[in-house]
C-alpha cells in the first residue's frame, strides 16, 4: 500500500502510476546499470526517432545515468551498452553521481561546512586600495 501512494502522490521517487502504465503497454527493457536504473524503448518521439526512458531506482536524478547509458538515452549511440563488450580503461574512474547537497559534497578548506582554514594566498597579487 505505501509504494502505491508513493507513485500516486510523487513523481521523484521511482516512478509514476502513468509512466509504469506507459512502460508495460509501450516499453521494451533495454537493460539496466549498475546502479539499479532501467532502461526501455518503443514507440516514436516529435522527431521521428525511437523515444527512450529510464525508470529510477530510488530518487529521480539525472546524475545517476553513468556515462554509456546517457549516450544512448540522449541518440548519441544506437548500441545501448547492456549489447555490447566495454571494459573501461585503467584511467577512467568508476560513475559516481552528482553529490551537491549530501554529506559526500565538496566543502574546500575555508569554506563554512569545513572546519579547516584556508591556505595562504602566494603569488605577486598586491590588492587595491583607494587613494594610492
């Protein structure tokens, strides 16, 4: 009863009541990542080509699409990655989503969240002061 209220009542959360009717009359699963987030096809768009969704797992946000994924979802690559053999490079860093606004964030030394002070400032800068 309460994940029907969630997908009655909001639409960041998962997936609506309207879109999950969309997916089983329309959609074709295409795959889904590492994170949990499913992909589908079907049917066509304004401009004529294959319309492509994701169904979140948890909170809709977009930062959570990895780099492959949001290719194929944006019409960049017609092969979505669940059908093809990637293996990344020993240089590229696994996907993490955007952490604004989470514990995870950035806080650089001096800013308020982080206790920290900030470096000294080196370099040949003279600041203005009025009158000279």
């Amino acid at each position: 009863m309460k994940k029907f209220l969630i997908q009655v009542f909001t639409w960041w959360n998962g997936t609506t009541l309207g879109t999950r009717f969309h997916t089983w009359r329309h959609g074709e699963k295409v795959g889904q990542d590492e994170f949990g987030n499913v992909y589908y096809q079907g049917g066509l768009d304004q401009e004529g080509r294959t319309r492509r969704w994701v169904i979140y797992n948890g909170y809709a946000e977009a930062s959570k699409i990895p780099p492959g994924w949001h290719g194929w979802m944006h019409h960049r690559v017609d092969t979505p990655p669940s059908k093809e053999d990637y293996s990344p490079r020993e240089w590229q860093k696994p996907h993490k989503p955007n952490l604004t606004g989470t514990a995870g964030a950035y806080r650089p030394d001096g800013s308020m969240l982080n206790p920290q002070t900030r470096p000294v400032v080196t370099g040949d800068y003279d600041a203005w002061t009025p009158g000279e």
